[in-house]
C-alpha cells in the first residue's frame, strides 16, 4: 500500500507525559470572605416574579389547550373511519359530519 508518500520513522520514542507529584494548596487572605447581609427582594423584583409566573402559566395552558385539540381531532377521525367501516362498501348513502358536528345522510343516486 504505497502512496506516493513514505512514513519517516523516529529515532527514539514519544516523551512519556508525568503528572506532577506535588500537591499546590491555594489559600485566600480571610479579607477577601466578606459576610454580606442577605438581599431582600424589592418591588421590581416582586413585579418580574409576577410575570415569570404568569408566562409560565400561560404557556402550560397553551400547550395543554393543543393538546386536547390533537385529541378531539383525532377522536373525530376515528368514528369517522369506524362510520365507513361500519357502513360497508355497497351502501346508497354515507354518514358524516358537517361543519357544525351534527350528523347529515348525503343520498347517492
């Protein structure tokens, strides 16, 4: 399996890489921990956590309102396929569903 191009071999082999076996401590001058009062939540603070939640709310009705559109729809294709099946190939007139929900005969002939 020659190429064109000829691998060049080495002299020695690669460098072995060692992890240092000392360990580094690393200390901060007590100066630096400052013990702050905890933060209190003001009105703007209030405000925004007001209309997170709302956000959160409204999306989750959302999502759940498309939810049981999906499953009305698909509910709705299935009694129509049970109609058809039910109705047989050779029938004079076919079931089904206007616009409003209401069931209608369409005569054939």
């Amino acid at each position: 399996m020659n190429n064109g191009t000829a691998l060049a071999r080495r002299a020695h082999s690669a460098p072995r890489v060692v992890s240092p076996r000392n360990k580094v401590t690393v200390a901060f001058p007590l100066s630096m921990i400052r013990a702050e009062k905890p933060a209190t939540m003001g009105p703007g603070d209030w405000i925004s956590l007001a209309r997170l939640t709302v956000s959160v709310i409204g999306f989750s009705l959302a999502i759940r309102q498309l939810a049981r559109i999906a499953n009305a729809s698909q509910a709705v294709q299935e009694h129509r396929e049970a109609d058809r099946e039910e109705a047989g190939p050779g029938t004079a007139g076919s079931a089904s569903l206007d616009g409003s929900g209401s069931r209608h005969e369409e005569r054939v002939g």
